[in-house]
C-alpha cells in the first residue's frame, strides 16, 4: 500500500464521515452545503506534517473553495476546531506537527483497512 492510495482512502472516511444520511456535507469552514463526491479532506495542519496526515481531528470535509482557493480558510476553520474540540486543540495540533513520523508499508496496509472497513460502514449506516 502506497500513501498516495492511504490518501484516497482516508479522503473517502472523512467526508463520508462529515456526511449526513442523504450524502451532504456541510463546509467545515464556511458552511456551504454539498454532496460528499464533491467535497474534500481539508487538513488543519498541511499534509506534509505525517504524524497529522492521517489525523480524523486534523482532517474534515470541505468545499474546493475553502481548501484549495482560500488556502484553507484559516481563521474559519480555526473557529471551528475550538468549537468543537475545545480552546487548547490548535496548540495541540501545532505541537503535534512536530513529530516526526515515516509509516512503514505495513503500517499503511492496516490503516487502509481499518478505513476500507469504516467506509463499507458508513455507507451501510447512511445508505449511501
């Protein structure tokens, strides 16, 4: 398993996850409302930080606008990571970003399919 492939998958998860039963998420950042297919996996912290690349509470669906056009929406996004994980979660991300981490292939390969699994779930709960 490659992380490029871990990418797609855990991309999947967590919009999915952000997803409600009828398959629309909601912006993490400025709210706008959209099918799943259509959003992306924003990172609070940039991907190129592993420890945090594959982090569910680094990582929530939102709009290509958001992500990609206003290069995260930052003050947004930093809004609602203390709504809702408490004041102290952006300190605890930016340290966290500090460690270090290379994944072996077989470290890959059980995420991919715990994430597979979750997947298959999700798309039961939600009929989706």
């Amino acid at each position: 398993m490659t992380k490029q492939t871990l990418d797609k998958i855990f991309s999947e998860y967590i919009r999915l996850r952000d997803a409600d039963d009828n398959g629309m998420i909601m912006c993490y950042c400025c709210g706008k409302v959209l099918h799943w297919k259509q959003s992306q996996n924003m990172h609070f912290i940039p991907r190129q930080h592993m420890n945090l690349r594959f982090s569910e509470t680094n990582c929530h669906a939102g709009c290509v606008k958001c992500n990609y056009y206003d290069n995260g929406n930052i003050e947004e996004y930093t809004l609602h990571l203390k709504k809702d994980y408490g004041d102290d979660i952006v300190e605890k991300l930016v340290i966290a970003k500090r460690i270090s981490v290379k994944h072996s292939s077989a470290e890959y390969d059980a995420l991919a399919k715990y994430y597979k699994d979750e997947i298959k779930k999700l798309k039961e709960e939600k009929d989706l």
